[in-house]
C-alpha cells in the first residue's frame, strides 16, 4: 500500500506532536506516525515556561493547560541535603516565576504525558493525522521528497508513504538521525541514574506545592538525589545517581530502593509505593547538522540536555513552533526551498547555548564532582533565557549588528533577529499585547498609513500572507521605543514573532519587497 503527505513526522512526543499543531494552525496537515500504543505514560518532563506558553496561546491552548496545571499553592526548587532539609540554596521559594513585563503570557506546569494529551487532541483538531503503534523502518529522499517505509507493529503489515519532508521527532536515539550519519558534539555522558515514581503521602514535608528538589548527600547512592512534583500530589518521581560499571536496576532491590527513597526524602519511616523503576541517563549532545536535504531534526533527535532547568521539554515544544512556520511557508510555494537551511542556522546554537546551561546547572545543583576550576557560572536570568535568543538565518541583518546571541529582552532593541518585544496596546476591542497580533502569517507593524498601503501592495505581489497593523487612531501603545523606530517607520514580523527587518522611518515597497525576499528565499 502507498500513500501520500505533505510532512511525515516521526515520534509523537513534544516536538513531533507541537510541529503537527503548528503546522495545522499554517493550513498544512501531517501525519505522525509513533512506534508506541500511545503517547507517554510517565509523567517525565514537567513544566511549561513563559515563551512555551506564548506558543501554546497562539494555538489555543493555554486555557488547557493552565486547566492542566496541579492547583497548589507554590513552587519550591532548592538545593538541599534532602527534601526535609537542611537546604543549601534556595533558587524559588513559594514562587511561581512571573515575567509580566515581558509576555501577557502566564506559565504552567504540566507533565509531559498529559502535555501530550493535550496536543494530541488539538493536532488532530487542527487537520493532523496520529497513527500510533507504526513504526518508521527505513527512507531515502530524492530532489522531488522522501519515501518512508512503516510498519504496523501489532501486526507487521508494511505502507510506504510518500512525504515532501520528514521531521525527526524520534527522540534522543533517533534512527533517523543515525541514517543520515549526523554525528553529535557536546559534553557526552555526565551521569546515570535509577529512578522511580512513587505513590507516598509527602503533606508533611512539601505543603500544598509543587517540588523540585536537588539533592547533595553522600549517603544517597552517587551521592546525588532529586525530588520532584507530579500532577498527582501523592506520586513523585525520586532519583538517584549510579555507576553502570559496578551495578544495575536489579542491585536496587526492594529494600535498598526504600532506604534510599527514604533517604531523599528525609523521612525515615516514610510509606511508599513504587509504580516504576528504571535507569536513565543524563547527556548533553547536540547534532552536528540539525538539516539534511528534506529532513529536519527537532527535539532530542537534535539536542538532548540534562534536566536541571526544565528547558528540555520546552525546548522540543518551541523546535515545533519555530519549525512549523518555514514548512507551511515552502510548502505553500511562498517561500524558496532555502527557508529551511534556517532551521539549522537559527536552533543549533539557542540549542547550544541552552544545554550548555543546563549543564552549567547540573553542575551546580546536584553534579558538583564535574566542576572545573575555570567554570563559569550558569545564566539564571529566566527572561534572558526564555526570550532574549537572537535568530540569525531568516533575517535582513542590519549594518553594524555583530550577530550576538543573547539580548536582554527587558532592554529591546528591535534588531533583526530578536524576538518582537511585548508592548500594551489600547483598542476599541480593549486591552492587547503585540504578542497577540504576531502568529499566523508576516505582520507588518507601523504607525504609518503609507507603510501599511505598502504592506498590502506587497502582499498582492509576492502572494503571501502579510498584513500591516496600524499603531496610531483608535489603537494606542508606545511601541517605537522598544522597537527601535520612529511614528513613521515600520517593523517586519514573522509568524514565530521574531523581527525579519525594520525600516526606522519612511520607506517605500520596494525595501519592504526586497526585505521579504531575502527572508523567503524567493
Ligand atoms: C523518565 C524521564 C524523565 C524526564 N524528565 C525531564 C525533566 O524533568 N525535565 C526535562 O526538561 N526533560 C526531562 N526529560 C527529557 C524530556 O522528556 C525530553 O526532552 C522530551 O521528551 C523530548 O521530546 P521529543 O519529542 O523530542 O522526544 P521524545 O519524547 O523522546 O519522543 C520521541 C518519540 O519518538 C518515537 N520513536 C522513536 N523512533 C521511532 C520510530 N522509528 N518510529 C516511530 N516512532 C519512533 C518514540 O517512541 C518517542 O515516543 C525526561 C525524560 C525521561 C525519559
């Protein structure tokens, strides 16, 4: 049997899935096929951060999973002996991170396995096809697309699908990129861990709250430990280190595993229950190319990072966002095939950077035995982490701009490159943020009345979508400042709300043309 589709996406975890949401609010269906029954069963990566949830916005979603969210009464994330002290360092205390000055965005805190839930249901809602337990065997690509061979794992039954692109959502081992002979870079293996989730009544040691514990004792196996959060405010996922070289899972018996639940916990005589045991492992690796021809990496498959600062998972999910926009775009024939070599120019090194701090902060929180005495410290900064990342590929980049990576979102320049800043906005519908206008097409933002005719001129001549929106009259906000331009000039959007040019004054549709040009490959 043989079949057809616009994007094949393999893995349907928070990448793949979030890559077929966005490519459904773009107009362009999917399938992503998953080797397993159904999406994750363990709660694993938890947490939405601030620019996730811009995302999430824009796709419809942050009502469910605010929904989502356990209902308790703050966050705590320390350093610690164990989880009932003593306590080394407290980096949240009864805290749940705002940045109100720089998104209208909240954030949530979610498990993976029902994030995936959520976008399941929304990607199909939104025009993608889900084929859960079939598996991705083998592909090639051609000039024209990629031929995909799958299989039915309950019943070994093969299809061959016929796809424009494949998207490599397949994890941290991912095949596909192994096909390709992309090789990986980056700090390698830092540690293993065994790990269970466990049923445990935790009232007296972490309140109404969500967890997140990070454990420095050298009566814990390895020496290190970590506490966290679910959903469910009895089960909790407890870890802790081990060398694979002298033991393994079944050395953790019963017994041991208690002792050294109990451990983490600081409760001795604590009554627990364990659902799940299992070995992880924590690296940080990035792939060499995050591109190759038709495929693009997203997620693990391109960078995994060790789990200490929670970027893991929304890094996957945004890989989805950023991705999604460039493949409608050339799919729809309004962008030139070279759109996509952005994909790698722009995420391997936010990829980079941000596994390196998390490895920066596994040194500091629970890794200590890997500090080097020229360590530098980790960003803790969440805005600058978050929304301070400069994107270099699809851009118009201006005269004397170096092409840094990192800008302090609190102080916008509104370069080329940097993500639109948020700005208030009065309307007669009432208050918005400018993040709300950005998301499904180029806009063009202006106080001008000449730019905006010239917006829509362009729009007819490249027959893209591209509208103008008009910050003067009936809508109010002083949005020049943060954009780096006068009344009278002009900034181009992209759909992931990251600045494609700017003209500071008056200009003609002509730039504008030109500008669009050069981001689209056209
Ligand atoms: C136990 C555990 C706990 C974790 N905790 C945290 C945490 O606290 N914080 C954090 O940031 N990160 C954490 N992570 C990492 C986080 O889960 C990942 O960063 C995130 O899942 C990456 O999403 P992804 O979609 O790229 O990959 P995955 O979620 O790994 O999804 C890849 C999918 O591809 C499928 N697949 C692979 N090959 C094929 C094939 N040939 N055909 C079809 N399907 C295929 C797999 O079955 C899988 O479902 C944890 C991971 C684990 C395992």
């Amino acid at each position: 049997m043989s079949e057809q589709t616009r994007v094949l996406i393999v893995g349907a975890g928070l990448s793949g899935l979030s890559t077929a949401v966005f490519l459904g609010l773009h107009g362009t269906p999917s399938l992503v096929v998953e080797r397993h029954e159904s999406t994750s069963t363990h709660p694993k990566a938890r947490g939405q951060q601030q620019h996730t949830m811009e995302a999430l916005r824009l796709a419809g979603l942050e009502a469910a999973f605010t929904a989502a969210s356990p209902k308790s009464q703050g966050f705590l994330l320390r350093i610690a002996e164990s989880a009932s002290g003593p306590v080394y360092r407290e980096i949240l205390h009864d805290t749940f991170l705002r940045l109100d000055h720089l998104t209208p965005a909240g954030s949530a805190d979610v498990s993976q396995a029902n994030a995936e839930r959520i976008l399941v249901d929304q990607a199909r809602e939104l025009g993608a096809e889900i084929r859960f337990a079939t598996k991705l065997e083998s592909f090639e690509q051609d000039e024209s697309g990629v031929r995909a061979l799958l299989s039915d794992v309950a019943t070994g039954e093969q299809t061959t699908v016929r796809a424009q692109y494949l998207v490599a959502a397949d994890g941290h081992r991912s095949p596909i990129r192994d096909q390709l002979e992309i090789g990986t870079h980056g700090r390698g293996t830092l540690g293993h861990g065994i790990q269970w989730l466990v049923r445990a009544d935790l009232s007296s040691v972490v309140g109404d709250r969500q967890v997140m514990y990070y454990l420095q004792n050298p009566l814990l196996s390895g020496g290190t430990g970590v506490l966290a959060s679910t959903d469910d405010p009895d089960r909790f996922v407890v870890g802790v280190g081990y060398d694979p070289q002298r033991e393994g899972l079944a050395d953790f018996t019963e017994q041991r595993s208690l002792e050294q639940i109990r451990l983490v916990t600081g409760v001795p005589e604590l009554a627990v229950e364990i659902l799940l045991a299992d070995t992880t492992v924590s690296s940080m690796r990035i792939a060499d190319r995050f591109s190759s021809g038709r495929v693009h990496l997203v997620g693990d498959a391109a960078h995994t990072m060790p789990p200490q600062g929670g970027m893991g998972g929304n890094t996957a999910l945004m890989d989805g966002f950023y991705l999604a926009w460039k493949l409608a775009a050339v799919i729809r024939g309004e962008a030139g095939p070279g759109l996509l070599d952005s994909h790698d120019v722009e995420r391997r090194p936010v990829a980079e950077l941000i596994a390196e701090n998390q490895y920066k902060n596994a040194i500091v929180r629970n890794m200590p035995h890997l500090a080097k005495p020229d360590d530098t410290p980790p960003i803790e900064d969440p805005g600058l982490l978050f929304f301070g990342y400069r994107h270099g590929g699809a851009i118009v980049r201006e005269a004397g701009d170096d092409g840094e990576l990192l800008e302090d979102p609190a102080q916008p320049t509104g370069r080329p490159g940097s993500r639109a800043p948020h700005v208030p906005l009065s309307t007669p519908d009432g208050e918005l943020s400018t993040i709300d206008i950005f998301g499904r097409g180029f806009v063009l933002l202006t106080g001008s009345e000449a730019w905006a005719k010239n917006a829509e001129d362009v729009a007819d001549n490249l027959r893209i979508r591209l509208r103008p929106y008009l910050i003067g009259g009936a809508v109010t906000g002083d949005w020049t400042g943060p954009y780096g331009v006068s009344a009278d000039g002009a900034v181009l959007v992209r759909p992931d709300r990251f600045i494609a040019w700017r003209s500071k004054g008056a200009g003609t549709a002509v730039e504008l043309e030109k500008a669009l040009r050069t981001v689209l490959d056209r």
